[in-house]
C-alpha cells in the first residue's frame, strides 16, 4: 500500500481511497495521532465496548503511580 495525498491550506489530509477500503475506515470515526520520530502514527480510536475486559486480569499490586515518578 503505498498512497500519497497533500496537506490543503486548511491543513486537512483525504486519505486515499484505497487506504480507506483496505482498513475498512468510516466517515464520522475517531482517530489518534502519535508521534513517531519524524512520521506520525494515524490509528483508529477503539470502541468502548472493544476495551470492555481489557485489564480484567491486571495485577493491582506492585505498579507505579504517579507519585513513585521522579
């Protein structure tokens, strides 16, 4: 996959069409930008209901917060 568009004066990006089908992305959905060096990251926001269960099996003991942070 290799799609290139332009940044308009708006500063908004179209992603191609051919992106769009493959990942199977939506009008109206959310994405996250992260930074990668000098890239950037586009990911899709998860769902709430994705995310349901996801630290059922965490340990509660023995993590960090924030005031163990230098």
């Amino acid at each position: 996959m290799r799609d290139t568009t332009t940044l308009s004066s708006k500063f908004q990006i179209s992603i191609p069409k051919g992106v769009r089908e493959e990942l199977a992305w939506q009008a109206g959905q959310q994405f996250v930008f992260i930074p990668k060096g000098k890239g950037m990251l586009l990911m899709p926001m998860p769902a709430l209901q994705d995310l349901a269960g996801l630290a059922k099996k965490a340990k509660s003991k023995d993590h960090r917060d924030r005031k163990d942070r230098v």
